[in-house]
C-alpha cells in the first residue's frame, strides 16, 4: 500500500505542476486566441487530472470532481497544426469561428436607369403570368439585384452603380450570428462586433476608375504589329 500512496502523491504532484504551467502559459499569451503553449499546457492538465483520478479510483474507490477524458498528444498536435479539422468533436477546447463583415459604397449616377435595370431584373424573375410591382427606390433597386442575382455583391457590378471605397473585417470570434435572435428592425446590431472579437485583419478597396484606367493605358500603350 505504501507505493500506492507513493504512486498517488506523485500523481497528484504531477496535477500541481500541470496547473502551475497551464496558468503560466495563459499569463503569457495575454488573451491570443488560440495559442500553442496554452493549448499544450491544457492538454499537460487534462492528462495529469485524468491520470490521478484513476489512480485513486484503482486504490480507494474514490473519483475526483474533474471529469474529463484522456486526450492523444499527436492527434491533438495534427488538428491544431491544420487549424481544426472538418470534423472535429462536438467538445473540442479550441472551437474556432471567423466573421467576414464586407461594406461597399456605391454611387448613383442616374436613379432612373438604375430604377429601370432593377425592374427589368424583377420582371425577368417573375412569372409572365404576375405583373409585378414596380421598383420605386434606390435601396429596393439595390436590393432587387442583390436577390436577382447571386446574394452577393457580383450582382452589383453594373454600370448604373459606381463603386467607392469599400472594406472587409476579419475577426475571430466566440460564437456564430444567430440571424432569428435579431428583429428586422434591429439589423445594425448585426455586424457591430463583440467585446472578446480578436481582429485579424482589415482589407481595404478602392475601385480602379474608368479615368484611371485611360491614364495607365496611356502610360503603357499596347505594342503595334509587326509589319
């Protein structure tokens, strides 16, 4: 019986270090999402915590209040270094979700012939048998060809819309967007981001204007044939 208890104080002491290192990692990495130490430090507690907790239910019939399940290093190591396989379990520690806020500006140079594309767009998505209703504003215009098309803004890539600037967000974040918990009226909370959302990165666009265009193409004049 004395290496037993042997066997379970060190086990226990095995515990003490794991948490001593696991807490050490995350003071390190401040808050980054997903960072390596920290997730091995976590695997350390998990496997010395599942270690202990059999021993002592092998020598006394006793469980601890820590249930959890023993974790394999190496496959752990694979799906972390390929950013999360496809199916991973529904427990995984780490679960990763990434938000893609995109805005783009357009101007109107006309609002009659945009009014006049959207509705040739709607009366082509419409039965011959319905007459449909009209388009009667910028926005409903816009809208109409957003549905017309795609969903996407490949749809608004039309002459009667000039692009602006635009950008693109990408941000890790804790949850995915539940649409049905937002009202219809409520649809600028959509895309304002949470408190714990890490950014990753900002894409800015800026579109490459016909007069731009006519000054490379000056710059660089396309070569004669050959006689």
């Amino acid at each position: 019986m004395t290496d037993q208890y042997a066997e379970l104080d060190s086990a226990l002491e095995r515990v003490v270090e794991a948490a001593r290192g696991h807490l050490a990692a995350v003071k390190a990495a401040q808050g980054r999402i997903d960072d390596d130490n920290v997730w091995q430090a976590y695997v350390a507690l998990n496997n010395a915590s599942y270690a202990y907790d059999e021993l002592l239910l092998d020598a006394f019939g006793e469980v601890t209040p820590w249930d959890v399940d023993l974790i394999d290093p190496d496959e752990v190591d694979e799906r972390f270094a390929t950013g999360g396989a496809a199916g991973a379990e529904p427990g995984d520690p780490h679960p990763r979700v990434v938000s893609v806020r995109q805005r783009r500006d357009y101007r109107v140079p006309s609002t009659a012939a945009l009014l006049r594309v959207a509705d040739a767009a709607r009366r082509a998505g419409t039965p011959d048998d319905v007459e449909p209703e009209p388009v009667e504003s910028v926005g409903e215009a816009v809208l109409e060809l957003l549905q017309s098309g795609d969903g996407s803004l490949a749809g608004l890539d039309v002459p009667e819309l000039e692009p602006l600037d635009g950008v693109v967000l990408v941000s890790e974040i804790d949850a995915p967007l539940d649409v049905e918990s937002f009202s219809d009226d409520d649809s600028s909370q959509l895309f304002q981001g949470g408190p714990t959302d890490v950014l990753v990165g900002r894409l800015d666009e800026h579109p490459m204007l016909t007069d731009e265009l006519d000054e490379h193409d000056h710059d660089h004049p396309a070569p004669r044939p050959g006689r």
